[in-house]
C-alpha cells in the first residue's frame, strides 16, 4: 500500500514534464488509426485513438445480398472491434505515462479518452 505513495509522490514532482508527455500522447493518440472487422473482412471500421469513428467500409457484394440486418450488425461488430484495439493502446500507454500506476480520471484529462 505506502509503495504507491511513492510513486504518487514522483508523479506530483514531475507534473511538468507529465503534463508535456500528456499533450504528446493525446497527439499520438488522435493520429493513431485502429482497424476492426467482421465477417471476414466484408465490414471494416476505423476509429483513431480517442475511440472517434473515421470510416466504414461495406463490401458491395454484401450490399448487394440486401441483408440489411445482418450488415448492421457486422457493422456494429467492426466498430467495436476497432474501439478495443483503441481501448487498449491508450491503456497500454498511460501505462508507461503512469508507470503502471492506476490513477482514475486520468483519461478524462487527456480530453475523454477511450474507458
């Protein structure tokens, strides 16, 4: 329990600096792209790495079969597939911001990153 202390301690002193390392991943984050699937490729989605929805792409031969149902479902399955791989790097690099230390809300600081 009081080893997080120091770690929350090193934090507070280095505010500057994690601040500008704060601003330099929110960038990184808003250009990194983040692609999910489904059904075998026929839906794609791209979301950058706050989770922001870029692009989907619909194979014509899927629209050309009418299944509106099922197209929206994929569609719903590529988006979300994407938001995860989003999800995830974002954790992965408050990760290395925080030294691994769990601090909540630090997200909502960064402007909403994905939860």
């Amino acid at each position: 329990m009081f080893g997080k202390l120091g770690q929350i301690a090193e934090l507070v002193k280095n505010a500057g600096s994690i601040k500008q390392s704060m601003q330099d991943m929110q960038a990184r984050m808003a250009a990194a792209r983040y692609v999910g699937d489904a059904g075998a490729g026929q839906v794609t989605a791209t979301v950058d790495g706050r989770g922001e929805l870029l692009e989907v792409r619909i194979s014509p031969d899927l629209v050309t079969a009418g299944d509106v149902e099922m197209i929206e479902d994929l569609v719903v399955a590529a988006v979300r597939q994407a938001a995860t791989y989003a999800r995830e790097a974002t954790q992965k690099e408050m990760a290395q911001l925080t030294g691994g230390l769990n601090l909540p809300g630090m997200g909502d600081l960064l402007g909403g990153l994905p939860k």
